[in-house]
C-alpha cells in the first residue's frame, strides 16, 4: 500500500473506527510469557511508551522495501515511513527522528536504567576503559587492553550519541538479551548486551 493509504488505516487504529471494541482490545493487548514477564507484543504489534508516549509499532521488510509504522493512539498521532530498500534500518532512523521532533523529545533520553548504563559504559569506551564490576568474567576477559583501545578509536571519532533507544529484549539461557539502536551524528549503530540475573554483563557487543 502507499503512505497515504497505511495513515488512512492508522487513522482508522486511533478512531477504533473499523472493527469491534473487543477485536481492538485483543489486537493491542500484549502477550505475556507464563510467568508473567512482558514481551511488549500483541497480535502483530509492538508496544512501547516513547518519554511518555504510548506508541503501537511495526515493521515491513520485503524484497527492495522496508518500512516502519507508528502509530500513537493517546495523541491522535501517526508516522508511516516506506523506503526502496533492502535489509536497511533507514525506515525506522527516519521514523524515529519524526518522532523526536514531533513531541519535542529531547534525542538522547538516560530516564530509562537501561539505556542510562549503555551511554554511560559506551563514553568510558571512548575514552579506552570500561568499568569491570559491571561486567561478569567472561565479559571481562574479552575487554583486553588491545580491544579497549580498539573500541577508543572507532567511537572517541563519532562524538557523544545523539539517541539510543532499546529495541528489542529477550530471555536467552537465563541471561536478558537487549538490542539498542545508538544514533550518532555519522551513522547508527546496533547494540547487544546480555544481562545475568545479579545484573553483571555477560555481553556487550556493538555492530556497524
């Protein structure tokens, strides 16, 4: 579908104007694992609070597409992005900033705990150090003077982050696996971390 057509149906999401107020309910409803942990996702959707901000969101991706929609229903607002493009993260970078702009979010939001220890472990990385005791042995093992001062050069260049926002998590092998999109002025990037139940580190993996 084109653009216009896709806000005609987020349209239709905000006003609930389409199907039944139940058939809503169980499409914004998240499912839960069985003992209780969230999964942030619906039927088809992805749900989030953006500074406040209740958002329903998903992607498209096929063959030379790629998209994002966002639709917030608490604001009467909506952001639909499509792009010609294959396997890119373009969709949801130019969803995002719309988004900032459109709420006057400040880009680079630290209220959530998680993201607050990203940026903060990722500007003693700039500067070819890490805190340790956040990080289990495994983790501590692989941040080697080498690789330490590895990380210095590929980050100190990009300045501080513009945004980052946690995108996914999940559970792996006990441990809480978190993928973040970290903006910078040049480009974004993607960080993963894997956190063990006492909260130490397990991981800490950043990807062009």
């Amino acid at each position: 579908m084109t653009a216009h057509d896709l806000a005609l149906w987020d349209i239709s999401l905000i006003d609930r104007s389409l199907l039944s107020p139940a058939s809503y309910d169980a499409l914004e409803t998240e499912v839960k694992l069985n003992n209780g942990t969230s999964t942030h996702y619906a039927l088809g959707l992805t749900l989030a609070t953006l500074s406040g901000h209740r958002v329903i969101e998903h992607g498209g991706e096929e063959t030379g597409f790629v998209s994002d929609n966002m639709v917030f229903p608490d604001d009467h607002a909506a952001i639909a992005v499509l792009t010609n493009q294959d396997a890119s993260r373009a969709a949801s970078i130019i969803a995002k900033r719309i988004t900032l702009i459109a709420f006057g979010i400040s880009p680079l939001d630290t209220s959530d705990p998680h993201t607050a220890r990203v940026v903060a472990l990722l500007g003693t990385l700039a500067h070819g150090h890490i805190d340790m005791a956040q990080l289990n042995a495994n983790a501590q093992s692989y941040f080697t003077p080498a690789v330490l001062a590895d990380y210095a050069s590929s980050l100190a260049p990009l300045g501080p982050p513009l945004s980052a926002r946690e995108r996914a998590h999940d559970d792996r092998g006990g441990m809480v696996e978190r993928v973040f999109d970290v903006t910078y002025a040049a480009r974004t990037v993607t960080l993963s971390t894997y956190e063990l139940p006492d909260g130490r580190l397990g991981q800490f993996l950043i990807v062009p």
